[in-house]
C-alpha cells in the first residue's frame, strides 16, 4: 500500500510540474507574439463601458459618413478592432479591419525608422549635408542637412504631383536622379535651418539616401529591415499581391470615387519619387498595431536611436524626426504621432502612441467630407472616450424598416420655392452590419442654411447669399468678355484674357451658353466655402462649382482632379450644394450630427407629405412635390 502510494505521489508531482511547465511556456510564447505585433492577447478584458462607448460612436458615426478602419489596444488590451463605411460604395463592400488603405504621409515616419536604422549603424549621420550622397548640388542647397530634411526646415518648397502632371514631369518623376536634380532647380522658400515648412519632398530625398546606402530599392529595404520584423505582411506599394476586393477606394464629396491608390498616384510597378518615401503606403491596422508595439520594444530601434528620432527639434510644431511629439489640451497627455491625408483622393489617416498612457489609437479612413479629412473629428473623438470618459452627444440610431424610409422619398419644396431631396441608402456600421439612413439634400441657399444648422448662423446665410451673386457676376463677366469687371474680380496672379480665352473655348466647343442657374453656397470642413451652380450650354448642360475662402476665389486643393472650365470654375461631381445623413430616430423623427462642429438638427415627416425642420425660431415646413 505505501509503495502504490509513493507511486500515485511521483505520478501527481510529475503532472503538477508539467502543467506549470506548459503554462509557462503558454504565457511565455503568448507575450512573445503580443510583442512582435503578431497577436492580440488580452491579458484582462478591458473597461466595457469603453469598449461599448467606442461601438456605439462608430456605429452612430458610420450613419453620419465615416468610412474606414479603428483599432485601439489599452493596456497591451485589444478595445475594438472593426470597420466601418464602405470600400466600394458602388459594390456595397463594408470596410473590415482587414481592408487595405493608403496611409498617406504617415509613410514618413518608415522613411525616419530607416534613416535611424542606418544613422545607428553608423552609415550616415543626421549632420551629414545632401551634397554627400548627391552630385552638382546648387550653391544656395548646399548647406542643407539629413537634419533639416527629416525636421522640414530644408527650405525645399517645390512639389510635383504625378495626378497632375504632363507626360514629360511624369517620365522625370520615375527616375531618381532627374527627380533629384528637377527639385534642386527650383528656389528655396528660406535658408536651411531658418524656419519650417512641410516639405513632401525632402522625404523623397531621404529615402533616396535609403537607397544609395543600402543598395536596395526604398520599399524592399522598408520590407526587410521594418515590416518583416514589425510582422507587417500587408504593408507597401506594389510589392504585397494586393486583392482589390481588400483594399479600399478613396471618396471625395459624393460619388467622386478615385478608384484605388494606384489608380491616379502611380501606374504600373514604379512608384513615382514625387511620392516615394514621403506618401502612398498601404496598410491595415492591424500592421499599423504591429508597428507600434515593435516601436514600443527594440525590434527596429535602440532605445538611444528612439530618442533621438522622438525628440522634438521644433518646439512651434512638435516636430520631431519625422514625428510629432504632441500633448493633449486637456491634462497634457504626451503622445507620439503622424497623421496623412492622400489629397484629393479621399484617404486620410491617424496613428497615434499615448506611451505613458500605454494606448495606441489607429484610424485609417477612406473618405473626406466637403474637404475635410474625417480622421481628425473621429481621433479626437477616441480619445476623449478612452482618456478621458468624454463622448460627443451624437443622436440616437434606431433600426428602422428600409421599405418605411423609401416611402418617404422625393422631392418637397418650401413655401419660398427652395427644395430638399429625400433619398432611402444603407450605412455599414462594421462586422458586415448595415442600417437604413435617409439622406437629405438642399438646392436653393434656404434649404442648405435649414439643412446646415437649422437657422442657427445668420451670418453665415449673409456671406452665402453675398458669394451667390458674386458667382453669377463672375459666369455674367466671362459671357460678355468683360476684361475690366474680372479684374475686380478674379485675384491679382490671374490673368482676365486668359480666363476669358479658356471659357470661350469651351464655348466653342460645347455650343453657346445659354443659362446660369445659382443653387447655393456651403461651407467647407475646413476655412472656405463652395457655391454650386446648373450651366446649360447649347449642347450639354450640368453642375459646376467655385470656392471661395476669405470671400475670394481659391484653387481648392481637393478639386484638382476635377475637370476645370476655366479659372475657378470647376465641374462637379456633386449635384446638390449641401448633402447630409439622417439618422432614424424613429419612423417618422431623424436627426443629423455635425461631427466636425458638434450641431445637431432634427427632421420629421408628417402623415400628410411633409417634411418639418425643427429650427429655434420654431417649426418650418416643405410640402412633398407630388411627381407627374
């Protein structure tokens, strides 16, 4: 009995030391994998409130037009990882947080990890002056540093655009050498060192230096000395065999799908140097996660190295090495970041590393609103939730039958002749989930002022209707070629003979112009407005738009793709000045968000085909129009 006894002890004394050894060795490998980036081990379940906060946001917010990807890891703490808005609006595919998007100048700080790399491996130094690695280097340049290119106080101002450039550019952008040398050519905005100015192109220049010094194309020396040991396998330009129906399309206002990055930024296997180095990368957020927890570790860096790249050279803009080093306005949270905004084609994007709070937060859209990058509302947002347990007061979103909202449909038209479009769509508010909205358009500037804030800014209704008939002075000026009236209103660098010369020959082209119709001005997510007009020319006819910024005309930045008249005067992809989603309150109430502003105005449909603005100066109401 005590030898059976003895044994059944051995037996149990074994099993209890290989299940420690198991357990571990389980623990061991999993914080391993957790520091690699490679999975998203939680080791205690994160705050739910937070976590049904930040659903519920998105949710809301998806119904109000965001598009893209979040994720947010507290704590070494998956929070949410989801997607939300569509990849391709027109094949009705959801953003997942496996879609791919184009993460815009947040490539910049790759370009600084491999600068460091290199500096650390004592190939180069961040003193080092650009006529080290390049050749006939003009005098006024040649005391520019790695230093000044990595902090944007290079002086280089000049910039080229493959989507905008003629064939002759485009064929000198694809060779780094003549990029190089085209750069140089152009004047400095200032002395190296004197000020700063964000240079897209000295990042080109620093990834030039990338390849001098390694001997290998940028994106395969990104691949092998970052993204492999980040674990980031879906992550470049071209060399990931990217699946389109994973990466997402960009949208600007409306139905202006620009496609897939590659579709206006690049064609073919080159990258141009215009944007090489300093823009364009693709990514997920789970690789951006990665990235920031091999960043956490010394996967990529030395702890020295990192602290020469996060420490901030420009204290007026938190400008680090190709980083920001920010606080938070509220209670001073340090946090490392980069945002980037592919402009016009729509993706905007936000990593941010709250280091001492141990929060990364990732947003990767695909979606601007009238020119403004949803990023910026949806991080700051985010974090107001996690830090700091504040949430905007975004209306409900309740579930409503779609065959209810396309009852409602149609056109209704208030007393005073102005109209307000009623259109049934779908939100994809994340895990493949979708929900009826309504959107509601205004044409004519009442409806756009109701629609906008429920007559809650009258001054900005003045300035509107004051940019309405400067724009019908401007089209009337150009139909009578009247050189003296354009002057005054066209600015100082642009020439009235030549506007006048590209309108008459569209004139000549598409027949005589034969009507001006003015539907109204609305504000931009960012300073400036926009007011949208009908043309009708003998032998075509459509919507055109012109913005306005200091109640002057201005080249929108985000408009450079869309087809120019002449001066200003672009066409629009846009039918309607003003278009917003309603979220259903109920069958009969809805309510709009200003995400960016914080307004809120709320709609209901009567019984009897109306359609009621509930404004604070009381109730106003547009009869349905009945259809023919």
């Amino acid at each position: 009995m005590l030898k059976r006894l003895m044994t059944l002890t051995r037996l149990l004394t074994t099993f209890l030391l290989f299940s420690l050894s198991v357990n571990l060795l389980v623990n061991a490998n999993a914080q391993t994998l957790l520091t690699c980036g490679a999975l998203f081990k939680q080791t205690a379940s994160p705050p739910s409130d937070v976590r049904a906060t930040l659903e519920d946001y998105f949710q809301k917010a998806s119904g109000l037009g965001f598009s893209g990807a979040v994720l947010v890891a507290k704590d070494g703490n998956i929070v949410l990882r989801n997607g939300f808005g569509w990849a391709d609006e027109k094949q009705r595919i959801p953003n997942t947080a496996e879609t791919v998007f184009d993460i815009g100048s947040i490539t910049k700080v790759f370009t600084a990890v491999a600068i460091m790399q290199l500096d650390e491996k004592g190939k180069l130094r961040t003193s080092d002056l650009i006529s080290k690695y390049f050749s006939n280097v003009p005098k006024d340049k040649a005391g520019i540093t790695i230093h000044h290119l990595l902090t944007h106080t290079s002086g280089l101002e000049h910039e080229d655009f493959y989507d905008q450039s003629s064939e002759e550019i485009r064929a000198s952008l694809k060779d780094r050498e003549k990029f190089i040398h085209r750069i140089l050519s152009f004047p400095l905005a200032f002395q190296p060192g004197e000020k700063r100015r964000y240079s897209n192109s000295g990042f080109s220049f620093l990834a030039a230096i990338v390849e001098k010094l390694s001997g290998q194309a940028y994106e395969k020396y990104l691949r092998e000395n970052i993204l492999k040991p980040a674990g980031m396998s879906n992550t470049g330009y071209v060399i990931p065999r990217w699946k389109k129906k994973l990466v997402a399309h960009g949208y600007n206002d409306g139905p202006t799908d620009y496609g897939f990055p590659w579709t206006t930024q690049w064609s073919g296997k080159i990258i141009p140097w215009d944007l090489l180095g300093n823009g364009g990368l693709l990514s997920t957020v789970d690789d951006m996660y990665n990235f920031g927890v091999a960043l956490s570790g010394e996967k990529l860096l030395s702890r020295r190295a990192k602290e020469k790249m996060f420490t901030v050279y420009y204290a007026d803009r938190d400008q680090a090495y190709g980083w920001f080093v920010s606080k938070t306005e509220q209670a001073n949270h340090i946090f490392i970041n980069h945002a980037g905004d592919a402009v016009p084609q729509g993706w905007n994007a936000d990593f941010r590393w709250y280091k001492d709070d141990n929060l990364i937060a990732i947003v990767l859209t695909n979606k601007r609103i009238r020119a403004g990058s949803i990023r910026r509302y949806s991080m700051n947002h985010l974090v107001d939730i996690v830090l700091f347990g504040k949430s905007p007061l975004v209306p409900a979103f309740a579930t409503v039958d779609a065959a209810r909202l396309r009852t409602l449909e149609g056109t209704y038209k208030l007393d005073s002749g102005e109209l307000f479009h009623v259109k049934a769509d779908t939100a994809a508010v994340g895990e493949a989930k979708t929900q009826p909205i309504l959107m509601i358009s205004g044409e004519g500037q009442r409806a756009i002022d109701l629609l906008f804030s429920a007559n809650q800014t009258p001054g900005l209704t003045k300035l509107s209707l004051e940019l309405n008939d400067k724009t019908k002075d401007y089209i009337e000026a150009l139909r009578k070629t009247d050189i003296a009236a354009l002057k005054n209103i066209l600015p100082e660098n642009i020439s009235a003979e030549d506007a006048v010369g590209r309108w008459n020959g569209f004139v000549k082209q598409n027949g005589e112009f034969e009507k001006v119709e003015v539907l109204g001005t609305s504000p931009l997510n960012q300073a400036g407005m926009q007011t949208f007009l009908r043309l009708n020319f003998e032998k075509t006819s459509g919507s055109y738009h012109v913005t306005w910024r200091e109640a002057k005309l201005h080249d929108q930045e985000e408009d450079r793709l869309q087809p120019e008249i002449t001066a200003f005067l672009r066409k629009s992809f846009v039918v309607f000045p003003l278009n917003l989603p309603f979220l259903p309150q109920s069958e009969a109430n809805f309510a709009t968000y200003d995400l960016f502003k914080g307004r809120t105005v709320n709609v209901s449909f009567s019984n009897d085909g109306k359609l009621v603005v509930h404004t604070k100066d009381g109730d106003v109401v547009a009869e349905k129009v009945k259809t023919q």
